[in-house]
C-alpha cells in the first residue's frame, strides 16, 4: 500500500480504496485476511482508528467478513463485485471527461492505440 497521503482526501478513504484496488488486482485473493489493523498501523505509522474506518467501510459494504479471533476475511464473489462497481463508476465519470478530452484534442484512434502497437 502507499505511504504517500494525499493531503485532499481522507486517509481512512484513500486507504479503503487502495484495498479496493488490492482486491481487484488480485493482491489480496477471496477468501483471504486482510492485514490486521495493528500491523497497518504500525507499517504506515497512523491511526488504528483510521484504519478500522477503512475496514469497516469494506464491512459495510458486505465485502469482507469478520471471523471472532481471526480477523477480517475478503468474502467470496467481492472481487467481481468490486470490478463491476469500478467499470460502472469508470464509464459514468471518468470516461465522458476522457472522451471530451480526445474530441478536445482531435485524436484519432490510431494516435490513441499507437502506444498499444508499441509494446506489442
């Protein structure tokens, strides 16, 4: 995870978001504990607080699972779920401004695709 903060944002939220990201990429798989809230603590010198506000976002939302004694657990079927909230939020947010963007610019699609066509 980062221990670089953006100063705009929430810690707990910007930290939320990067297990988020963790889960989606296949970093932390289903069915596995999340760090324990001391050990993030101590890693990235914050708030246990602010990290049990993360974690408890991932609760809320039906994510993860917390097992007496064991810690919080990625629940099964959360990585798709999580992939397909971040496509939706993708194509609805970003991808218009993007889109703008292009049109802004008058890029075509071979000028967009030629950095592809290169690493190829």
């Amino acid at each position: 995870m980062a221990t670089q903060w953006d100063p705009d944002k929430p810690i707990y939220l910007q930290l939320y978001q990067q297990v988020v990201a963790r889960i989606i990429d296949g970093f932390i798989k289903e069915g596995e504990a999340l760090p324990s809230v001391r050990r993030v603590a101590a890693e990235y010198q914050i708030n246990p607080i602010t990290i049990s506000k993360a974690y408890q976002m991932l609760q809320d939302e039906e994510l993860v699972e917390k097992q007496r004694g064991k810690g919080l657990f990625v629940k099964h079927g959360s990585q798709e779920i999580m992939l397909n909230r971040e496509r939706d939020s993708f194509l609805t947010e970003q991808w218009p401004e993007i889109l703008q963007q292009i049109s802004r610019l008058q890029l075509s699609a071979e000028q967009l695709l030629a950095p592809c066509a290169e690493e190829n």
